[in-house]
C-alpha cells in the first residue's frame, strides 16, 4: 500500500559537474529571487511610485544578497544548529551544504537595507516596504528548491497526495518501509510564497502605504508571515528540539508578530503626528 505513494527521486542538480559540483536548484531559487525583485522593483520606479531610482535598482540588489546569505546561513547555525557551528565554524562558508534560516535572513536584509537607505540618503522604512511587498517571491522558490532537493519534509500522514522522502529514514532502509509525509514544502510555498506575494502585491498597488505610512507594509508583511509560517508549521516534521512546545519555526514567528505590531504602530503614530 505504501508503494502507491509518489516516491521522491529529483536531483538536486539541474546540470552535475561532480558528486557535489554543479548547477543547483537551490541557487537558482535565490536568483530567481533576486530577479523578480529586481523586475518588481523596476516596475514601481517606472511607474512613479517608488523613491528608489532605476539606476539604483541593482546596487540595493547586491546589498540584499550579501544580507540574505549572512543573515540566512548565520541566523542557520544561531537558531537550529549552534552545536555545529561551535564544534565546526568553518562549516558556516560551506553553502553547497545547505543550511538557512528564513529569520535569519530577515534580519540581514534589515541590515543590508539600513546600510543601503543610508549610504543612498533615501528614507529607511520606505525602502523596507518596497522590499517587503516583493520578498515572499523568493521564499517561495526557496520552498520549491526545498522540495525538489528532499529536505524539510511534513509530518507522517496518509493523505492521497503524500510523498515518500527516502532521506526521511535511516540509510539503506526499504523503500517500502518508510512512511509518506506531507509535502509540507510546498505548502508553505504556497502559504509563505505565492499567496502573501499576492497579498502584499494588492496592497502595494492598491493604497499609497509606502507614502503616507512608511513601515506599515513591512508590518503586514511580517504579521502575514508569522500567521501563514504558523499554519505550514502544523504540517512540517520540526527539524530540531521544541522550544515550549512549538516548532522553532512557530516559535521564532511570534516576534515576528512583535516586531510587525511595532512597525505598524510606529507608522499610525507617524501618520497621526503629521496630519
């Protein structure tokens, strides 16, 4: 009976060189990433409703991988694998290993952009907005390339469309022995991806927040990815220990909440004050 379940057999390589040399579709997640925020971007400046100049497009593109993949692989090693890290620090440049956090990445992104907006003279939070309307398009490539490389699975479940991950079990167990998991990646490419890209798209497009209240798109952003983050969490197999009973994933999501409340009330106070 478990034999009528998909089993997971996609490379990770869209072109192989060696065992461990090659195209991978994990890297071409982040540029896909990076390219549809380059397109997004471009797309507001044109149509004038962004403070960030064309021409300036690129420079904050290099500024945001250099804060996506400190932030991510750091954010990694801090808040799931710290004992790797101290045991092995060299670990942390070793990138064809895998390993990061999508925390982690928010926080070097944050960075990266204060670093940006202040070298550039443009207002912070306004810059914070337009990357939050358009960074749900790379988690959710980055959920597809977990995916497509077998890693994150969901939770044992019997459901139709399960998938059996061989990874999921010790090596060199039967096939038939091990038991199918939520596809829980590409539920939260969905969740985390496709529909909070669409949310925050409707809201950039549809209200003039990145200009009359800088920060609260961000806000949103962050709320909306706690709450979808949460839900995909329930699907998921918790990749390490529990803390009070949640998933790191949940866990670390509720100061998300936090801080999106912050961003949100900073920007209903800031809006008040001026009118």
């Amino acid at each position: 009976m478990l034999l009528a379940y998909w089993v997971h057999d996609l490379s990770p390589f869209l072109i192989r060189f060696t065992d461990t040399i090659g195209i991978r579709y994990y890297g071409l997640s982040y540029m896909l990433g990076f390219l549809t925020a380059g397109w997004l971007l471009r797309s507001y400046a044109l149509a004038g409703r962004s403070p960030l100049r064309v021409e300036k497009i690129a420079d904050l593109i290099v500024w945001l991988v250099f804060g996506v993949l400190l932030g991510g692989r750091l954010g990694y090693f801090i808040l799931y694998q710290p004992e790797a890290f101290f045991s092995d620090p060299l670990t942390l440049f070793r990138l064809w290993e895998g390993g990061m956090a999508s925390h982690g990445g928010f926080i070097g992104v944050g960075v990266a952009i204060w670093g940006f907006a202040r070298t550039q003279k443009i207002p912070f939070l306004q810059v914070c907005d337009l990357i939050a309307s358009c960074a749900a398009a790379g988690l959710m490539f980055g959920r597809i390339a977990n995916f497509i490389n077998g890693e994150l699975w969901g939770k044992i479940t019997d459901v139709p469309w399960a998938v059996i991950f061989p990874h999921s079990a010790a090596p060199g167990t039967p096939v038939f022995q091990i038991l199918p998991r939520h596809p829980s990646q590409l539920y939260q490419a969905a969740l985390e991806g496709a529909l909070l890209l669409a949310f925050m798209q409707w809201r950039f497009w549809r209200s003039p927040l990145v200009r009359t209240q800088p920060g609260r798109l961000t806000g949103e952003f962050w709320l909306a990815y706690a709450a979808m983050r949460i839900i995909g969490e329930r699907f998921r197999e918790p990749d390490a220990g529990l803390i009070l009973g949640l998933s790191r994933g949940s866990f670390y999501s509720l100061f998300l909440v936090v801080g999106g409340l912050i961003f949100i009330g900073y920007s209903r106070r800031r809006n008040h004050s001026k009118s």
